[in-house]
C-alpha cells in the first residue's frame, strides 16, 4: 500500500490522507519521498546527483544538465499533482509566467514539463547557500539594517513578479536563498507562482479537503480564508518573515499551527516587545510591521515597494527602545564620577569602587576622559545587546566666572562618567568612582583621549549659573542611587536653564541609556556632540553604544569611526568594536581589517581571545 509521510514529524499515513493531523502540514507520498531517482537521468538531460530536500509540492534534487554541463535544481512534483488533468495544466501556465520573471533576487527556471513514468519536473537555477530557516535556527533574531537588507531584496522580487500578475502564494523562509559574500548577504526567492496551481479550484478548497496550498505559518488571513488573492497576500507574508527575523518569533502565539492560524484571523500580532523582550526595535519600525500585517488586505499595506520603503525609512529614524525588564538583567552597578586634570596632560586613571572615594574636587580646566570598554571573553547570546555609555566630566559646564565661584565656595562637585564594559552580550555594565589622584583598587587603566576644550560662553547670571550647576550635581547624586527617573528630571531641568551646556546633555543620554530610552539617549548625546566646541571621541563612543545596544550596527561602526579618528591609536579597544558593528553590519571584510589593525596595536589587549575566535571563525562578536 502506498503511504504519505510529514516532512514535520515524519509520521506515515495512508494515501488517502493529505494533512498530517499532528501540525498541519502537507504530506509527502512515498515515491517523490525516497531517493531512487539519484543517479537517473531525467527528461533526457538532466542527471541527478543528490537529494536538496523535500517539501508538501514534492522534492527538490541536485542535477547536472549533461548537455550543458551545468549544475541545477530540480523539483520533482508529486504525483498527486500529475493526476490532475486541470491541477497539470495550471502547473505549465504559471511554470511559464514564472520563467518570465527575470530578476537577479529571483531564482531563474530554466525548464518544464513532463518526463519520463509521468514524472513532473520544474529545472532552476541552483543557488549555493542556506534558506532563511536555517539562519535563523542558527544565528537567532538579526540586527535591524541586515534585515532590511535582505527583506529589500525579497522586496524586489516580489516586486517584479507582481507587475507581471504573478503571486507567490508560499512566502517562507524556506524559499528564501542565501549566499555570503564580503558584500554581505545575497537573496534568490524561489518557487515563484508554483503554489498558485491548485487556485480558484474548489475541489481543493480548504474547507472541503482540508488540503493547505502553501505553508499556514505564513498565510495570510484571505489566503487561510480560500478567498482571491492579489500581491498584498505577499507583503502580509513578507512582513511575518521580517517579524520573525527581528525577534525570533512568529506574530501570532499558539500551541500548534491549527491555533495560530485561527489567531491570524481573529486577533492582532503580538507586540515586539511581547515576542522578545530582549529585543529592541523602534515603534516605527513596529508601526510599519503592523500596517503589512493588517488583517483586512484593504486596511494593508498596499505593496511589497512600498513595505520595503517604509521599513528603511523607519530604520533611519530615531531609536526608540523597547526593552527588557531590569529584572531579567544583571551586572548593573553604581554609575562612576570622573575627575578633571591638568590642562593638556592627559593622566591614566584605574578605576576604584564607588564606596571607596572622596568627591573629587573641581578643577578649573577640563578635559574629557574615555573609558576603554572591556571585551567579552565569549561569544554573545542573541538579541541580549545592552551597554552603558560614558558619561561626560562636568566642568567644562561652567565658565570661567563660575568656576571661580565654585573654587571660593570650596564647594565639590561629583563629575560622572560611566564606564561601559560589555560582557557576554553586552549585557553587563560595570560603573566605577575615579578620584583626583587617581588612585583605586580595582578594574582597568583609563587614558584621556582629548585636550582641553574652549571655554563655554557665559551665563546670563550668575544665579542661573548657580541653579544649573545644582541641578547637575543633583542629577548625579540621584544617578549614584539608581534613581534614573529623578536624574533625568535634574539634569533636563540643568540644561533648560542652560541648554549650552554639552555635559549635562551628555549625562541625561546616559541617564536615559539607563532607562533603555535609546531614542533620546542618542538625541542627548548628538546634541552634546554638535554643542562641543572641540570635536571629542568620548561623546561619539557614547552614542555608538546606544546604537550599538540598539542593533543598529552600522550607526554604531560610524560613531566608533569617529571615535578612533579623535582618539588615534590612545585607546586600541575602539578597533576591537569598531570591527565588533561592522561584522554585525554585514560587512565582514572590513571588520577583519578592523580586528588585524587591533591585534597589531594590542597583541596583549582585554579583546584578544574574543577577536581572535571571530578570525578563526570559532567565533562572534557581542550581540550577533
């Protein structure tokens, strides 16, 4: 007797049984499923060499047209399919509108038809590479700018294949190509229109046999619903696939497949941070998500161009973070106080528990201190990316006539500067008190990077002047207790009394790093920035790392850019994460750059073991 089996669980059924009851999905029948056709020639022409997979429409085999002398892919259909007299038919018309799409992001079929012992068999391109599933299954949820890129590419298959009224139909990652290159990834969309062969047939429609065309993880709620489709059955596909490259997850929860597809037709997709709540992701990158996955196709996002042009403007735009709760994060001590020194002689500082200083005592010349990160000693564990970024010394606040009172009062004043130190996946962050002189009892050198800065203009009185400078020093004592709310309160209301004041804006970043409020934490810190007179590394590593935890890898490797072209070869750690956002960008070539110019500067540096693992491949950096 011939028996069906689930590619899923691999369950046998009998022949009359079409869907496996476990999960769902479509069964195979013995014969597509063994492997007697390696070694045959099929059609006169094409020699088969081994077994790619198989799948509900039938198997997948590597061949080698003898003729040509080149390597291809062929699908053997199932021979459910080759009974059919109209299902037939259909296969050739959309096999032929599939060949007409001619576009570098979809896979290219080369031939059709009907071979020998009534075998049905659709001859492609052959792409060297994994499918999105097998990524995924590997890496986990990816960085928000390459999966942009790779759901631009899929954009723009979709794209060519609707202008010539062609529907995908089975949208998965299954079917989605990729090969690696120094470019980055490269995307091939396969199966174009071969879903679409049982459509506006009602001897197979869905409530009469039961029988799934397609894969139901990925349908959309008309499609689940047997009704017409049209392209935006493919952005509501397309846009479950990017959700599930941003989280790891899929939109709609449920026990088995039978239960998430009722929720795609009934309930609304999960929230991100619902999802994974290690994951940050910006509302409006969430919003545009939300609109392709609209329940009503009318209410959806119309095209898959336009998704793919609303998902890369939302992913230039300001962070928001939605992150995961402090309970489930560890490693976050005490924030750190930073002294001022003597104008330009930059002095090495290690760094001392916070409970074990004095407050250091204002100086009247400033200059800003970098803190050189310390690197994991393992590969990062995926979408757990959190980081704390330096925050500024305080006296260049002040001008002249200020520090002047400031040093009649003898009044102290605590400078904060928080020292980020990723460990694992950055999801630690180690904050320490410096003093004056410098001394401590633990933790790493610390190296001025930068000379002294032009004094800040006045302000409109010395009252006010006074008040900011309470605000500030408030601000930090609230920071000292963890108390980011209060902090954020003292230090905006510091730079509303004066807002040409770098540092307090520098230090409300940090506070807001502190709350996971990366869209303003960047905002703060790009403020502080523009309003340096004297370009410094310190405040473009601060914002590196709010992009950084954010996942925005690329924003990320241009601050650290910068950073290293302020600070030269002072602090050699800025290469090690310099390298650490481009390999996360996608451009692994030049990270590799970045980590060789490191082991050169620091052959004994805190990032050896971590940079040499990601060199030999036996590892990743934070955050992958």
């Amino acid at each position: 007797m011939l028996m069906k089996k689930c590619v899923q669980c691999g369950v046998e059924y009998a022949d009359t049984v079409s869907v496996c009851l476990n999960d769902g999905q479509p069964l195979i029948d013995s014969v597509t499923a063994s492997d007697s056709l390696i070694g045959r020639t099929i059609a006169s022409r094409f020699r088969i060499l081994s077994k790619l997979g198989e799948g509900g429409m039938g198997a997948v085999y590597k061949a080698e047209h003898i003729r040509m002398n080149r390597i291809c892919a062929i699908k053997i259909l199932s021979q459910q399919m080759a009974r059919e007299a109209d299902a037939l038919a259909r296969f050739n018309r959309e096999a032929q509108m599939s060949s007409r799409i001619a576009h570098p992001h979809a896979v290219t079929i080369y031939d059709f038809g009907e071979a020998e012992n009534g075998l049905i068999y659709l001859a492609m391109e052959f792409v060297e590479g994994e499918t999105l599933t097998s990524l995924l299954k590997r890496e986990g949820p990816l960085p928000l700018d390459r999966t942009v890129r790779i759901a631009r590419q899929i954009a723009d298959a979709l794209t060519a294949a609707h202008k010539l009224n062609i529907v995908h139909r089975d949208l998965k990652p299954d079917n989605i190509m990729l090969s690696r290159s120094e470019e980055g990834d490269y995307v091939k969309v396969l199966d174009f229109g071969i879903a679409k062969i049982f459509a506006d047939d009602e001897r197979y429609d869905l409530t009469k046999t039961g029988l799934v065309i397609g894969t139901p993880l990925y349908m959309s709620p008309e499609q689940l619903s047997g009704e017409r489709l049209d392209a935006r059955s493919d952005v509501y596909s397309l846009a479950i696939i990017v959700y599930q490259m941003l989280t790891g997850a899929l939109p709609f929860a449920g026990e088995n497949t039978q239960a998430q597809m009722i929720k795609r037709l009934t309930d609304d997709p999960l929230p991100i941070r619902q999802a994974n709540p290690q994951v940050y992701i910006s509302q409006e990158v969430e919003r545009v998500l939300m609109a392709a996955l609209a329940r009503e196709r009318n209410r959806r996002t119309p095209s898959a161009n336009e998704f793919i042009k609303h998902l890369e403007a939302a992913a230039q735009s300001p962070i928001r973070s939605v992150a995961p709760s402090r309970s489930n994060q560890t490693a976050f001590n005490q924030a750190a106080a930073l002294p001022t020194s003597e104008l330009a002689h930059p002095e090495s500082f290690v760094t001392k528990p916070i409970d074990q200083v004095e407050v250091p005592e204002v100086l009247p010349t400033e200059r800003a201190t970098y803190i050189s990160p310390a690197a994991p000693a393992a590969p990062a564990a995926p979408g757990a990316v959190s980081a704390a970024p330096a925050q500024a010394d305080a006296s260049a606040a002040y001008p002249p006539q200020a520090q002047a009172a400031s040093e009649r009062s003898s009044s102290k004043l605590l400078l904060v500067a928080v020292a980020g130190v990723l460990l694992l996946a950055l999801a630690g962050v180690a904050f320490f008190l410096l003093d004056k002189d410098g001394g401590a009892s633990q933790g790493g050198e610390i190296k001025g990077l930068s000379k002294s800065a032009t004094d800040a203009p006045s302000l409109s009185s010395e009252p006010d002047l006074a008040e900011a400078e309470r605000r500030y020093k408030q601000g930090v004592e609230y920071h000292k207790q963890k108390r980011w709310e209060e902090a954020i309160r003292e230090f905006q209301k510091a730079v509303e009394i004066r807002n040409d004041y770098p540092e307090a804006h520098e230090n409300l970043g940090a506070a807001f790093f502190e709350k996971n409020d990366l869209e303003n934490a960047v905002r703060e810190f790009s403020i502080a920035i523009n309003q340096f007179q004297e370009s410094k590394a310190q405040p473009y590593y601060n914002r590196g790392l709010a992009y950084y935890s954010a996942r925005r890898f690329q924003e990320a490797a241009n601050d650290f850019q910068k950073a290293i072209g302020l600070a030269g070869n002072q602090d050699p750690e800025l290469y090690a994460f310099y390298g650490y956002a481009l390999y996360n960008a996608g451009k692994i070539s030049e990270a590799n750059t970045q980590f060789k110019e490191y082991l050169r500067l620091a052959p004994r540096g805190d990032s050896v073991d971590q940079v040499k693992a990601i060199l030999s491949g036996r590892g990743k950096p934070p955050g992958s």
